[in-house]
C-alpha cells in the first residue's frame, strides 16, 4: 500500500556538490592525496536530499 502511494523507503541520497566535485577531479588528476580528498566538510549528514 505505502509502494502504491509513493512513500520514499531507505536512507536519502546524498548530494554531491560542485565543491566535491572539483575535490573529486584534482583527487583523480594526483594534485590532492585521497586523505585531503575525504577531509573535506561534505561528508556532514545535512547534506542530503
């Protein structure tokens, strides 16, 4: 019944910003180290849909 009506089920996405997005791409080109990748603040539970 809650399926039929649309009910969201399970934990929400999480969002990814522009700010990760630009840590992600100097991460993967070897400018940051993943450490310094992870150590920004978008791992903070408010960020979510």
């Amino acid at each position: 019944m809650a399926l039929q009506r649309g009910v969201a089920f399970g934990r929400p996405k999480a969002m990814v910003t522009e700010e990760f997005k630009n840590a992600y791409n100097r991460w993967k080109s070897g400018e940051i180290t993943a450490c310094k990748c992870y150590a920004g603040n978008w791992s903070k539970k408010d960020d979510v849909l």
